[in-house]
C-alpha cells in the first residue's frame, strides 16, 4: 500500500500566505499606510516666519497699489475721451462764427425800403436757428458790455473816454467773443473805459 503524503490543505496554504503577508507589511510601512509617503513636518525659524510674512504683505500692497493706478488711469482715459468730443467740432465752430456775426449785424443796421421787415424777420429767423444749433453743441456768447475788463475774455482794441463808467469797464463790443463748453475760443474785442493815450492797468491799446 502507498503511503498517502500530506500536503497542506489550502486553508494553511493561505495561513502561510497571510503570515507571509504581514510578515512583508511589517517591514514596509508604506504598505500600513495605504501606500503613500509619510507627511514630513517643516520647522522654520520666527525669523523665516516674519520674513514670509513680510513678502506676503508686501506682495498684497502692490496688488493693491495696481488696481488703483489702472482705476485712475482708466478715470483719465474718459476724461480726455469726453474733452476729444466737446472740443472736435471747435474748428468748426469757429469758422461759423463770422457768419453769425454778419448776420447779427445785418439784425442791427438800419433797413429802408418797402421789405425792409421781410428781410429782416428772416434774417433773425436764419440767426435764431445758428444760435440754437451751435448753442446745443455747448457755443455760448461772452458777457463784455458793462463788465469789468478780463484779459482772458476780452481783447481791447482800444480806450474811450466815457461818463458813467468806471475805468477798465467795457463800454462798447465791436465783435461778440464765445466760449465753447467753458473754454474761450474766441474773446470779445472791446473798447474799455479810461483815458485816451494814457497808461491803462488793464493792458489796453490806443
């Protein structure tokens, strides 16, 4: 009769598999960790801390310090956008202006004939219009006749003598001055009061 060899039934097979197991799991530690690396912990000096700390707060500053210089540079960019619209049509404007002035005198002088007031109702009708056209786009008349002389509104052509009237006041407007949105484009030639051929503190001419 053959003698029957034992051989290991499976249930030690897999006891001598699972002592092999933990056997190799005590001897790599990444294996009780889920296969991953251990977390190592850095110490650093209060010196690195602050010094850190600094670079952060510094670095926020000049975050800080770019958005409000693009915020102001964006603020100048639609000033001069809104200054290039007011003033584009000033050549324009100012190129109008002579034949706002004939009109207005033509408005001023004396007409004779049988159509004289025909002629004239339509000339104030054709000023009126201008006027209103060029007063939308911001045109206004300068103040002159009974004010005091501004160098910067009124150009003086010359000096009067007049009763009434203090010295350096304008008396008497030969061309209408204008200024568009606030800013003169043309000043208003005058005659200011004071003596003729004389000194004048305003800088008016003889």
């Amino acid at each position: 009769m053959k003698q029957q060899t034992d051989k290991p039934s499976s249930r030690d097979s897999g006891s001598v598999r699972d002592s092999k197991g933990a056997a190799q799991t005590e001897k790599d530690p990444r294996i009780q960790n889920g296969d991953t690396e251990e977390t190592q912990e850095v110490t650093i000096t209060l010196e690195e801390y602050e010094g850190m700390k600094a670079a952060i707060e510094e670095t926020r500053d000049q975050h800080l310090r770019a958005a409000a210089d693009f915020d102001n540079y964006r603020k100048r960019m639609e000033k001069d956008r809104e200054t290039l619209v007011c003033f584009a049509n000033e050549s324009l404007i100012s190129d109008l202006l002579p034949i706002l002035d004939n009109l207005d005198r033509a408005l001023d002088a004396d007409q004779g004939g049988d159509h004289a007031g025909d002629v004239l109702e339509g000339v104030r009708m054709i000023s009126s219009q201008l006027h209103k056209v060029l007063g939308q786009c911001g045109l206004e008349p300068l103040a002159s006749v009974g004010k005091p002389f501004d160098p910067s509104l009124h150009e003086a052509v010359g000096v009067l003598k007049a009763s009434g009237h203090d010295e350096g006041t304008v008396v008497a407007e030969l061309q209408r001055g204008y200024s568009l949105k606030g800013k003169v484009v043309r000043p208003s030639m005058v005659h200011v009061a004071g003596e003729p051929g004389g000194d004048s503190e305003n800088g008016d001419e003889e």
